[in-house]
C-alpha cells in the first residue's frame, strides 16, 4: 500500500511538471508512463491478494 501511495504522489508531481513544460524531455514523458504502468500492476496484484485473503476469510 505504501508504495502506491509513494507512485501515485510522485505520478501527481510528475504529471504536473509535464503541464508545465511546453517541450517536455522524453525521460519526463517515459518517466510518466512507466509510474502509471507499475501503479496499475501494483493495484492488480492488491486486488487480487485482497480477494484471496477474503476467500480464505470465509
């Protein structure tokens, strides 16, 4: 969960720097995609551990 938090922080800071910047380098733009792919990654692996451990709950 800390780490989403920390992605999602620094996915907001970053997306805000590329409004900033009318050329924006390509580390910034390459930067930006690869936090939004590991955020989706990390919420899929969440959710799924969150509905193995609802299953073994029951």
């Amino acid at each position: 969960m800390r780490r989403i938090e920390r992605i999602q922080e620094t996915l907001t800071d970053t997306e805000e720097n590329l409004r900033q910047v009318v050329d924006a380098p390509p580390e910034l733009v390459r930067e930006v995609s690869t936090l939004k792919m590991e955020l989706r990654g990390r919420k899929a692996a969440l959710a799924v551990g969150l509905s193995l451990l609802n299953i073994y709950q029951d």
